[in-house]
C-alpha cells in the first residue's frame, strides 16, 4: 500500500449535507487543505535516562480542525452550507448559519497516485476573505474556511476514510457517487 500524504495538492472537491438525500455537489475552486491535529493530541517520548526509545502520538481529543482555501464559494455551497438564501430577484442574503454537517470528498496525489479522501462529520464556519485594490499584478483573494471534523457515529465513529487508485480502482472510480 502506497504511503499517504495529505500534503501534495488537492482538487476534485466535493460535498454531502448529511440528513439529506444523498447527492454529491462539486466544490470547485479549492487550493489548499490544511490539517490541524486535536489540541488534545501530544507527544509522548519513551525514554530510560537521558535516551530517548521512542516519540510517538496520543490522540486524546476527538475533534480535528482543517482549513481549506477556495478560490470562489459556489451559489450551491453559500445555501446549502451556510445558510443563505437566494431571492426572487436573484440577490443573495446571508442569514444566520445554521448547524449544517457535511462529507468532504476531496483527492491529493501521492508520487503521482491519485488519493480519495472522506471526511465524515463536517461542520464549516463562515468563511474568512480579504478584499484587496487590484494593481498592476493579478492577485485573486481566496476564502478560507476553518472545518471541524468530528467522529461520525452512524460509521463505527470514523473521522475519514481514504483509497489510492492502485489499491482498489473500482472503490476509487465511483468514491464522489458512494453511499455513506
């Protein structure tokens, strides 16, 4: 089995508001996923003396945190997620955001294998954005979305779930239209 990496790009996003009919919508436009471990998580050396036999991690907490950067948020997400509404007129109006939990569906590559990814039970926050005097330079402000993933209970209290192309093509080819 192919090593994974979380670092090594992102694309094909996509998500799932639970509790609904289960339909896949794309997230375009996504550029960065950073993952945060658990402020509960810490280190734990093993050590006899002064030498140090082994480093390893405690994952104490449940929650993890994520930040995905998006060029745009499409008119779909802004409703579906973040409780805005569209008027007869065509405007949008952001209201109060509801508590809405998603499936993140999103794939990196590793050594140029292609990686699916899942994140269970994910509830996003308003997004964060800069709005900045265009120059002589082209430069595209991008929203940032902080995400809290939490254990799903519905799925043996999973926080994600992942498949590389070399391991199964058949789970990786149909992973944006899985059943969850």
């Amino acid at each position: 089995m192919p090593h994974r990496d979380y670092s090594t790009g992102i694309k094909n996003c996509h998500y799932v508001v639970k509790g609904t009919a289960i339909e896949v919508k794309k997230l375009p436009g996504a550029v960065r996923l950073s993952m945060k471990p658990s402020a509960a998580d810490r280190n734990i050396k093993v050590r006899s003396g002064s030498t140090i036999y082994q480093t390893t991690t405690a994952r104490q907490g449940t929650q993890r945190q994520a930040e995905l950067e998006i060029v745009s948020l499409p008119e779909s997400f802004l409703i579906d997620v973040l409780g805005w509404t569209k008027g007869t007129d065509g405007s949008l109006t952001e209201g109060i955001q509801p508590n809405v939990h998603i499936i993140l569906l999103y794939e990196t590559e590793n050594g140029g294998c292609p990686v699916r990814h899942m994140l269970y039970d994910c509830v996003v926050s308003s997004p964060s954005f800069d709005a900045t005097t265009i120059g002589s330079d082209l430069s595209i402000d991008k929203r940032k979305l902080d995400i809290i993933f939490n254990p799903d209970p519905s799925n043996n209290n999973n926080l994600s779930r992942q498949i590389a192309r070399a391991d199964n093509e058949n789970l990786f080819n149909s992973w944006f239209g899985l059943k969850t």
